[in-house]
C-alpha cells in the first residue's frame, strides 16, 4: 500500500491526529522564508514527542551541514528532505553525518529532471511541480505520466497538488512508494483540516490492492 507523508507540520495536534490514522512520516519545514515554516524549537518539540511513532522528516533549503546535523539531533529527525540546489556529494555527507536517511526533492517539468534524479544516490527521490522561485510548497501538480515510465531502485515520493480528490488518480498513473501531502490538507498555511485528513487516508488506502482484489 502507498504511505503517506503529511508535510508542513507546525503543530504537535496535527502530527497526532496524522499519526492515528497512520503516517509514514510527518515533515518539519525549516525554511525560513515558508509559510509552514515551523520555528527549530517547535520542531524540537514535536519531533521529540512523535519520535519511533512515525518518520520524522526535516525540511530543507541549501542548508549547511551544521543546521541540518543540529535538527536532526534536537528533532530525533530520521529523515532529511533537500529542496534547494544540494548536489550529490552534499547529500552523501547528510547520510553519512547524520545516520538520517535522505530525500532529495527534483522540481519537474519535463522527463529530464526525471532522468536527471538518477545521479542522486539518495534513500528517495521526491518529485515535485516545477515552479520558478519555489522549491516547493506551492499547491500545483505537474504530469505525471512523466514518471510513469521512471525506472529506479531508489523508492518514489510523489508530491505537487495532491489532495483527497485527485490522490488516487496520482497513484495509479505514479505507482509511488509514498505520496506528499501539505497544501492539499489545510484550511490555512500549516494548520491541517481533520476533514481533509481522513478524506486524504481514506482515499489512499482505497488504492491497496489486498482491498482493491
């Protein structure tokens, strides 16, 4: 069955109710300039309270080593999540300082940032809509017939515009390992609407072919 991701996480009620209807991971935005960005303390905090729960991912843009070392430490992350310009040799030294699994998110707009993701030789690929001046966040989908015919070892997360409605569309075209939800369950930047929620979980897990069959 696809997991689920729920990203821009700022509140500890919304990485709860997350994790009772079965998260694979919460994201913890630390780009400042994000309007779910969620302050280091909070994180912290809500990292703390989830730990062995759920993944813990923490949300990055062209970060140094230090302030990703530094939130991996005081958020227990397991998880790192790249969105800037990080180049393969970055990513490995994440991994390797850390112990945290990374993802690195490619911004699509034809098969060949597909094609070019294949150089990271991260945990995960992320694939998100391609939007100048945004590495992410922004509530647009991209097609995802470009994908369709990826092949690669390395597991899929598929994110840009996803919501209930169109999630399990995005899946059956995608076939990834885990879908990145965020604008798609909120009622405002950072705040999740319950509704949404279960209508999100209650899509995906509609998908599971052991239920489909």
């Amino acid at each position: 069955m696809t997991r689920v991701k729920i990203c821009g996480v700022t509140r500890l009620e919304d990485a709860e109710r997350a994790i009772d209807l079965g998260t694979w991971a919460i994201g913890l935005n630390y780009w400042s300039q994000s309007p779910r960005f969620c302050d280091p303390d909070d994180a912290a905090a809500i990292g703390t309270a989830v730990k062995r729960r759920c993944e813990v991912a923490g949300v990055f843009v062209n970060p140094t080593l230090g302030e990703v070392a530094t939130a991996v430490e005081d958020a227990s992350l397991t998880l790192v999540q790249l969105h800037g310009d990080e180049g393969p040799s970055f990513c490995s030294e994440v991994a390797r300082r850390t112990g945290a699994k990374v993802i690195k998110a490619m911004r699509v707009k034809s098969g060949d940032e597909v094609r070019a993701a294949e150089a990271y030789r991260t945990d995960f690929h992320l694939f998100d809509a391609h939007r100048s001046g945004k590495p992410g966040g922004t509530g647009e989908s991209f097609d995802w017939g470009l994908i369709a015919e990826r092949r690669s070892k390395i597991p899929l997360i598929l994110a840009g515009g996803l919501d209930p409605g169109n999630v399990a569309d995005a899946i059956g075209i995608a076939s990834p390992y885990a879908v990145d939800v965020a604008t798609g369950v909120e009622s405002e930047p950072g705040i999740k609407d319950p509704a949404l929620f279960a209508a999100l979980f209650a899509a995906v897990a509609a998908t599971d072919p052991a239920k489909v069959g």
